[in-house]
C-alpha cells in the first residue's frame, strides 16, 4: 500500500530472502534485527514520520520502541500485538495504534459476512 501511494520506506528485515526481494523490487531494506542497538540509526528512523512494527514479539517490540524513542521521541508508531493485555500496556505507554490481530481478524470477517449477506438473516451457531 505504501508503494501504490509512493511512499518512501525502509523494511528493517532478519530474513535475508525477504530483503533480497524488498530490494528486487527497487525499495529500501536493510538486514538485521531492529532491536539491536545501530539497527535502527542505521535505517534513519531519526528522519521517520512512523514505525511501523510487526514482530510478534512483546519483548522485542518493546526493546524497539524504547530504541527508536532514543533516537527520535516523538516518532509516532503503530504495533502489531497478540494479546489484549499487551495492546493495552502499549496504548499506556503511548505508541499511536496497538493493532490486535485477532481482533483485526473478527472485524474483517464481519464486514465480509455482512456485506455478503445484505438484508439476508445471518445464520449464528450457538
């Protein structure tokens, strides 16, 4: 999506075949781990308007954010999380969208469902 608007990113990526591609494909990918101290410096996040993290790690994510607030404390984020305890701990401590997959996921299959449906009753189980 950030492509099709023209958006200039960096993918920050621990999988080499996934850097080869993002970079196949002419975009900016650096390889290591975004948690490690120089990862993120490397990668300019200082000049970054969002971060935008995706592990699904509760640690490293942390050990992110708390990296890129280091460098730039008022870089807005958005954060994948597992866990309705996690979302809530990163909406406290003010990242600017803790997404919760599973809840993501129900949304989406909702509006499906509706949209196919039109005006038909739904079926339910239960």
């Amino acid at each position: 999506m950030l492509d099709e608007r023209s958006l200039p990113c960096v993918v920050i990526e621990r999988d080499r075949r996934i850097v080869d591609a993002v970079r196949e494909r002419g975009e900016l990918a650096l390889f290591g781990d975004a948690a490690r101290t120089g990862v993120l410096a490397a990668a300019h996040v200082q000049r970054a308007r969002l971060l935008i993290i995706t592990t699904p790690d509760p640690f490293q994510t942390r050990q992110v954010l708390t990296l890129a607030r280091q460098l730039k404390s008022t870089i807005d984020t958005v954060v994948r999380t597992h866990t309705a305890a996690e979302q809530k701990y990163l909406e406290n401590v003010g990242v600017g969208r803790a997404v919760l997959g599973e809840q993501e996921l129900a949304v989406s299959m909702a509006e499906y469902a509706l949209a196919a449906l039109e005006g038909e009753p739904a079926l339910t189980s239960g």
